[in-house]
C-alpha cells in the first residue's frame, strides 16, 4: 500500500528544487575542495609553470609525515586548541554563574560581554600586540608596578605561545559564557530548590545538577571552541605570522606559508586536508555526543 | 544564622570582585584603543593616561594627513577600505539570503532522504579549514578573472554567511506550527504563497538578526580578502595590518582605523542582543 501512495516526482523533489540555488553554491565550493584533494598529489607550484601536470601521488603526504617540523607543528595546533578551549570553558563557565546572580553589577555588565568577540579578531589581536609592544605598550609598565620584569611577550619564542593564548581567551570567553548563561537561565527552578531546602552544598549541586543539566551546551561551546582554535589563523597572523621563528606554526600557517607566501602550493596543502580530516571527525563525534547530551539532560 | 547570613555577604562580595576584574580584563584593551586613537604622535610614547585629547588620527585616516612628509604614506584610504568591506558583505549576506532561505525552508518543513547530509555539508562550511578551499581558489580564480573583485570575495564569504544562514533559520522556521501551513493548504494557497505570504512574516525579526550576524561574520574575515584579494578590494581588516607592518609604525592612526572598524560590529551586536545566543549557536541553543 506504501507503494502505492507515493506522492508524484514533482512532490518529491520540491524540496530540492526549493534547495536548489543553495545546490548551486554548495557545488561552486565542493569543486574546489576537490581541486584541493588532486593539486596536493602534483608537484604544483606557482612559479614553476606546467607542474601542476606531474602527478606525485603521495609524495607530498610522505614529506609532509617525514619533515622535521611536521612533529612540532602537531604539538603545537593541539597545545593552542586544548589549552584554549579547556581554560575558556573553566573561566567562561565561572564567569556564567557568577553572572547568573542577582546582582546590579551583572546586570551592568552583561551587556559589554559581547564586545571583545564581536570586532574583528585581527583588530582585537592588533590592540593586544600594542599594549605588548616595547615602546608605547601599556602590559610591561603595569607589570613593573606591581614589581614584575617586564616581558617580550610574542617576540620571545617562550612566551609566545602564552600571548596568542591570552588574546584567544580575552576575545572567545565571552562566547563561551553567553552560551553556558543562557543555559543556567533555561533550567527549571523546581529541582534546584529542592536541592536548597535539603540543605544539599554547593558542590553537590553543583556536580549532581548544574554540570549535567548543563552537558548540551558545553558540548556546544567546545564544537564551537575546539574547532576554531584548530584552525585559528587570525590571532597567530596578526601577532607574529607564526614566528619567531616556526613557535606558532601550527597547521594552518604552515599551509599558509608554504602554499601562498613561498608558492609551493602542493606542498602545503597535506597540512590543510590533514586538518580538515581531524576537524571532520571530531565534529562528527561532538555532534553525536551533543544529541545524546540532549536526550539525557531532557529525562529519556 | 547570624553567621550565615554574614557568609552569604561575603561570597557576594567575592563574587562581585572576581566579576569586576573579569570585566576589567574584558574591557580594558578596548578602552586603551578608544585613548590611543585620541593621542598625538608625540604624546604617544611619553605619556599613559593623561594627554590631550585630539581627533587628528581620525583626521588622517578619513581625509589624509596634512602633515605628511614626502615620501611618508599618508594613509587616507580608509574610507575606500570601509567601503570594500560595506561591499563585499553586504553583497555577501544578500546573496546568502537569496539562496539560503529557501534552502532553510527545505530542510525545516520537508522530509527527503539525504536531508540531514545535506544540512550537515552546509555546516562543515563553518568548521572547514578555509585554506582546505582557497588555496585552489587562488588559482581557480586568477584563471577566471575573479580575483581581487568583489564578485569574487562575495562568492568565498559564502562560506562564512551561508551556514549561519541556513541554520539559524532552519531553526526558526522549525518553531513556527506546521498547522498554520497546513490551514493555509487546505484554503487552496499553493506552497510558495504560503511560504512568502505566511510564513516569512512571522520569522521576519529573526532572519532580520541573522542576516546582521551574518555581516558581523563576514566583516570580521580577514583569511579570504588576505588570500583571494588585492589592492581593488581590500578591506578594512586586511589594511588594518598595513598601519604597523610599514617600516614606520603608525599606532595611534591603526588604533583610530580599528575604533572605526568596530563601531558598526558593536552597533549591531547590542541592536540583536535578543536574539544573539541562537545566532552565535547556529540554532543550537534557543536563548
């Protein structure tokens, strides 16, 4: 009887057709990822005109695994996300609670939080690099009074790591505490009074109650967070181009040097598809988790 | 009691003063960029907080610098790059908006195998390394002309507007009751009148916010201008790096650029507070 009620070709494929301009741009950016997938298997570069026809296989996958840097270059794109992403959900998430209080002066500031994420990242990560810079910079002068040597900051390969970090955490905290807020906001009052009129502490409701009732949207935050740190271009660009030196050359400046500024386009790119191989399958599992998140925290 | 009451006073106090830094370390920077936009050359390395105030930053960077010595950049052109921006992601958003709504509508009312692929592809646009796609750009679009026009860098944006779009509509117009539609059916309307003349109304003041936040995004991008274009269409945020990377560094002049390249983002932010957490969430969480 199925079979026989199935609604008419033009029914069917309405939603495609209604989807289809949308098709039409999908397409104009699948061909060139595809293009992406055969250029890094040719010895393509730009200043040497006809490469792209000498096809390598995997050699620039081979070289990419086998380089000296290629180690240090992982070490760094995972140490950016996770220190990233692991200290704004802990100061994003604090800075949630403290704002869900009854108090004048959340209320004054809660609508600032959006500030620093919402300018441009290369605009807020060139404010930071003044206030660091040597000759007009504020960050040494402040250190110094209350006693503390002053810093390089980005120009030092020790502290380079710890500047980026802290332009990423000033500019994406904000984001992760609007999310977690509007989470605290959503819960229903009845068990968290429950919990208060037994006389149960802070911390056992906050770990039986707050943090379960809260797990979709940390695992939003963290999609969110974890990915764009992987592949965070902006901040590292603006601060120091990935230097001194290869410090902060993680991924995505790698690709970048190596394709654009020095023109071996085929070579940088193993860098780009392995990232996106990483991020492909991490979202896939932080979705997945994030469904289940949700069917849990709603009581099935 | 006496005791209880006097510590709830002081976790309070507490909290109110780790809020208080928190926002001091939010802040800060953004008024430190307000006060050396305000400075003069001189003052800038003699002085922190107390100076003069003058708009002659704001001067040179709208009007050109009077005082420029020969051989010296007087960098007037920001108007052109503020116009790039304006450009490219207005144009950006209108043609995500174009192809984006009913793509949303699609995936929100229908049920078609693939749908989930399908809205799961338009998301990885937003998770996808960029350079995964504009590497083979740069190429691609030198051979067809494309690069370094608008056409060009509104067609890259697409990237960036095109899944917020789809998905923070799709969540809106999943919100709205199907009976409505279905009512609408039965008089007779065929699926598009419904759609123009029902439906669209009612998600109005959402598709409105997510076509802002939509801007915002696209005029934060700085990877595809980088990349993809030159000096016919640089925006503001690819010239903003051009104020210190110069053999001399302009810092009160990049400071007057970045405060006029962030009014608009604060602008629009505070005008779609209401519906910025489903935005920023791409639907996710309905705030």
């Amino acid at each position: 009887m199925e079979e026989n009620i199935r609604p008419p070709f033009a029914v069917r494929a309405r939603p495609w057709f209604i989807a289809l301009p949308a098709l039409l741009v999908l397409i104009g950016i699948l061909y060139p990822f595809l293009t992406a997938i055969y250029y890094s298997m040719t010895a393509y570069a730009l200043n040497r005109p006809g490469s792209v026809d000498t096809f390598v296989g995997l050699r620039n996958y081979v070289r990419m695994f086998t380089s000296e840097d290629f180690l240090y270059s992982t070490y760094i794109t995972f140490a950016y996300a996770l220190l990233a992403t692991g200290i704004e959900l802990t100061l994003g998430l604090i800075v949630a609670m403290l704002l869900n209080r009854d108090s004048r002066l959340a209320k004054i500031f809660t609508p600032t939080l959006i500030f620093p994420m919402i300018i441009p990242p290369v605009i807020g990560t060139l404010v930071w690099k003044m206030m660091m810079q040597p000759s007009v910079g504020i960050l040494n002068p402040m250190l110094n009074a209350v006693g503390l040597p002053s810093l390089q900051w980005a120009a030092a390969p020790e502290t380079a790591l710890f500047s980026v970090l802290l332009v990423d955490i000033w500019m994406f905290t904000p984001f992760v505490a609007l999310i977690l807020l509007a989470g605290l906001r959503s819960f229903p009052s009845a068990p968290f009074e429950a919990a208060r009129v037994d006389g149960a502490s802070f911390w056992f409701t906050f770990r039986n109650l707050t943090l379960p009732m809260l797990s979709p949207f940390i695992i939003i935050v963290v999609v969110f967070r974890l990915m764009d740190s992987l592949k965070m271009f902006d901040i590292i660009f603006a601060m120091t181009e990935g230097g001194p030196g290869n410090t902060l050359m993680t991924y995505q400046l790698t690709a970048y040097r190596t394709s654009i500024q020095f023109q071996r386009l085929a070579q940088g790119l193993p860098y780009a598809i392995l990232l996106y191989i990483i991020i492909y399958i991490t979202s896939m599992y932080l979705i997945k988790a994030w469904g289940r998140a949700q069917r849990r925290a709603a009581g099935y | 009691m006496q005791s209880k009451v006097s510590n709830n006073r002081l976790a309070a106090i507490l909290s109110d003063g780790f809020l208080g830094l928190y926002f001091i370390f939010a802040l800060f920077p953004l008024l430190w960029m307000v006060l050396v936009s305000l400075k003069s050359g001189e003052e800038l390395f003699t002085t922190q907080f107390v100076f003069t105030p003058t708009l002659e930053n704001y001067q040179a960077i709208l009007f050109g610098d009077p005082r420029a010595a020969a051989g010296v950049v007087a960098r007037q052109e920001f108007p052109r790059f503020f116009m790039n921006s304006l450009i490219v992601s207005s144009g950006a958003v209108i043609l995500s908006l174009l192809v984006g709504v009913p793509a949303a509508y699609a995936l929100a009312r229908y049920r078609f195998r693939g749908k989930e692929d399908l809205a799961f592809t338009f998301l990885s646009f937003r998770f996808a390394p960029e350079l995964v796609v504009i590497i083979p750009l740069s190429v691609l679009y030198r051979q067809l002309g494309l690069y370094d026009t608008y056409w060009g860098i509104i067609w890259v944006y697409q990237l960036v507007t095109l899944p917020l779009l789809i998905w923070v509509l799709r969540s809106y117009f999943e919100d709205v009751s199907p009976d409505i539609e279905q009512a609408a059916m039965i008089d007779g309307y065929p699926w598009w009148r419904i759609f123009w003349s029902i439906l669209l109304p009612l998600v109005r003041p959402g598709l409105a916010a997510a076509a802002l936040l939509a801007f915002v995004f696209a005029w934060n991008n700085f990877i595809f201008a980088l990349v993809l274009g030159g000096s016919n269409v640089q925006t503001v945020t690819v010239s903003a790096l051009g104020y210190i990377s110069s053999a001399q560094a302009f810092f009160n002049r990049m400071a007057a650029a970045s405060v006029l390249a962030s009014i608009p983002q604060i602008v629009l932010a505070l005008s779609i507070q209401r519906y910025l957490i489903r935005g920023l969430s791409f639907g996710a969480v309905k705030g």
